[in-house]
C-alpha cells in the first residue's frame, strides 16, 4: 500500500512536465523582422536614381503567405516610372483672304474711296452714275464702267498729270457694291445691298425665304457684264454678282 501511495504521489508532475514538454514542441516562434524605416517605403517600391534600394532582411517565418509575400516583394525587379511626352505646340497659320475687288469690273451704283495722296481737297468717296462714271474736282468726269480698281486709279493719275499735279499716287477702294435685285416667289422680293461672295442661296435668305409656292432646286440668273447681259439657270448654291437679279420661278406642283 505504501508503494502504491509513492507512485500516486508522482504521478501528477510527472504527467504535467510530458505535457509542458509537447506543448513546447508543438510551438515554433518567429525570428525578429529588419524592416525599412517609415520614411524609405517609397525607395523600397520604386527605388530613388543614385542611390541604391534599402535592403529587406527577413529571418525565417517557418513559410507560410506572409513570407512568401516579403520574399516575392524583395526580389521584384524595380522599374523607373514610364516618362511623360509633352506635345509641341501646334501653329495654325491663318488664310490669306483673297481680294475680290483685284477682278470686278464697276459700274453704275458702286461706291468708290479714292484716295490722291497728299491731296485732301480730292481724296473722298465717289458714287459710279448712271452713265458709269464719277465726278472729281480738277478733272470733271472720269469713266468707270467696266474698269476694275487698278484701271481706274491709273485713269485718275493720267488725268491729274496733264498739268495739274506733277506725280500723282492714287488709290481707289470699293466702299461698298452695287445692289442686287430678287424678285419672284420670295417673302420679300426688292433691292438689297450686296457683300462678297454672295450665292443665289443668300440671297433667298436675305428676301426671306421662298414662298410656299416657290421652286427651290433652281433659280434664274440675269448678270449684265462688258459682254452684255445674259440669264442662266443654276442651281441655289451658285454664286452671284452686284447687280445680278435672281428670279425665283413657280412650282406647278
């Protein structure tokens, strides 16, 4: 019995250390991790030109995703960041508008700006007569129809040196251009000023419109040059003349 007692005496310590014992074996513990201090997390994901990356020291997690992770992230390949391109400034040249009055022949109802250097007595603006011609002090009438502005000015300068001034510089401008007439199914057929690079079109538009009635895909054109007069028909996007008269037919249905 008292053997017995001895034994039993043991027994719990005994059984304590075995278990303590597989405990311990069971438990592994990590060894301590050197990280980057908080100020070098941008060196260790890009890295910084001239300087070579912080190195990350990981002792051994017993594996694992967390080690698995820091060992990919430590052997990563750094790249520079892709650099920016920057488009060069475009220039965009603006168009040489062309003149219009270099070709046009005047005539009765344009306004002309003449202008003789150095004589303002004669520099004015000059309406073209009926009879096609304009009025200047010195000289008297001057014949303007069918000349362009080139033609004129030098007409002017041969006059004014025929004992009046002995070189003449003369310019001659187109203040504004005969009008053209329309007439015909529009809301407001008359007279109206004419501008560059006018199409029957425009000029429709200027009338108000076409009427209800009116034939919209083609209108006849009368235009009186140094040929004479002639009429055409053409479509509404043809361009017209000062002077012209667009008639706007009819539909008949």
């Amino acid at each position: 019995m008292a053997s017995v007692r001895v034994v039993r005496a043991f027994r719990l310590p005994i059984t304590a250390i075995i278990t303590a014992l597989a405990l311990s074996g069971c438990m592994r513990t990590t060894g301590p991790v050197a990280a980057a201090p908080q100020g070098d997390l941008d060196q260790m994901a890009y890295g910084q030109p001239g300087r070579p990356p912080p190195q990350v020291v990981a002792a051994d997690s017993g594996g694992g995703a967390v080690g698995a992770l820091r060992t990919a992230f430590a052997a990563a390949p750094r790249t520079a960041p892709a650099p920016v391109v920057v488009a060069a400034p475009v220039a965009h040249v603006e168009p040489v508008p062309v003149r219009y009055d270099s070709a046009y022949h005047l005539d009765a109802g344009d306004k002309l700006r003449v202008v003789v250097y150095g004589q303002e007595g004669l520099t004015n603006t000059y309406a073209i007569d009926a009879g096609g011609s304009i009025t200047m002090p010195l000289i008297g009438s001057v014949p303007a129809r069918g000349r362009t502005t080139a033609g004129l000015a030098a007409e002017i300068s041969a006059k004014l040196r025929r004992g009046f001034i002995r070189e003449p510089s003369v310019a001659v401008e187109i203040e504004a251009y005969r009008p053209f007439f329309i007439l015909g199914e529009v809301a407001a057929p008359g007279q109206y000023p004419y501008v560059p690079n006018m199409t029957a079109e425009t000029a429709v538009a200027i009338a108000g419109g076409f009427s209800p009635r009116a034939r919209r895909d083609r209108v006849t054109v009368t235009h009186t040059g140094a040929s004479g007069t002639s009429r055409f028909v053409v479509p509404p996007a043809n361009p017209i003349s000062p002077g012209d008269t667009v008639l706007v037919s009819e539909r008949w249905f």
